[in-house]
C-alpha cells in the first residue's frame, strides 16, 4: 500500500474547547503525519464549495452556519491508506454511533459539531487539499 494523503478539518468545537493538540494528539497516535496546518476562519463562500455535495439535504444551512461559526484547522495527513484510516479514527458521523477510541466518540458533541472532517476518497482528497493547500504549504 502506497502513501497517500487526505484532508482533515477540525471543526469549530474542537477550536471553541481548546481540543486541537488534544484531536492531533489520536491522529498522530494512529500514525498519519501531519505534513499540512493552517488555522483560518471559513468565508460562507468556501463552507458552501466545500460541502456543495450537501446542498439540497435539510441540514445544509446549519452545516455552513456552523461552519463559519469560529476559526478551523485545515490539515493534510499522510500515511498508509490515509484516506480510510482517517474514516476510522474519526468515527461515525454520529458520535453516539462512534467506536470507543475514535475522535468522534471521545469529543463529539452531535451529529452536526461533530469535531473533525476527513476526505472519504483519494479523489476528493485531492479536490479538499487543492482548495486550501498550495504545494510549498505541504512538506511531507
Ligand atoms: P464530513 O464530511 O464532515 O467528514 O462528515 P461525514 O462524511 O462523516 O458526514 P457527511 O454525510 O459527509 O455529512 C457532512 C457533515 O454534515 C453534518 N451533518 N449534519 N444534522 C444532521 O443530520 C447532519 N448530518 C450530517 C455533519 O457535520 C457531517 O459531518
Ligand atoms: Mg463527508
């Protein structure tokens, strides 16, 4: 299995409590590396890009408004399978059908503040890095 890369988001509740070492601290137990980091705050413009797939489903404007609500970490990551070991380590969406262990489960609040995002294919981690990263921003 190559390396690959995925992108990471941590979301606003995680920046809100202060938990931003404490989520990188599981995923580079898991061993992605951190080859990528920027804290910014999302325009509405990039939340409504970034989850464009979402669009038409109920819960799209609670999702920008949450996304805009408070500063971001916008990561890449890279290891082994990194795009499906990250799904893992983050956890269900839901955090109360989290696995014990996952970032979900140990410091999601709800379905929506759900702590972190990551890339659910080699495709779209491409797309998602592109459109925060340029390439002098990564050093893996
Ligand atoms: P993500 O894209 O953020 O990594 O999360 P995911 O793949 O596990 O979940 P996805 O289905 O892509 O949904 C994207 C984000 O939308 C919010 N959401 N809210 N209120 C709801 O029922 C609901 N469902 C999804 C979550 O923040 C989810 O991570
Ligand atoms: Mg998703």
């Amino acid at each position: 299995m190559a390396t690959e890369r995925t992108f990471s988001i941590l979301k606003p509740d995680a920046t809100r409590r202060n938990l931003t070492g404490a989520v990188n601290a599981v995923i580079e137990k898991a061993g992605l590396r951190i080859v990528g980091q920027r804290r910014i705050k999302m325009s509405r413009q990039q939340a409504e890009t970034f989850y464009e797939v979402h669009k038409e489903r109920p819960f799209f404007g609670e999702l920008v408004e949450f996304m805009t609500s408070g500063p971001v970490v916008v990561q890449v990551l890279e290891g082994e399978n990194a795009v499906a070991k990250y799904r893992e380590v983050m956890g269900a969406t839901n955090p109360a059908q989290a696995a014990e262990g996952t970032i979900r489960k140990l410091f999601a609040e709800s379905v929506g503040e759900n702590t972190v995002h990551g890339s659910d294919s080699a495709e779209n981690a491409q797309i998602e890095i592109a459109q925060f990263f340029q390439d002098a921003d990564i050093a893996g």
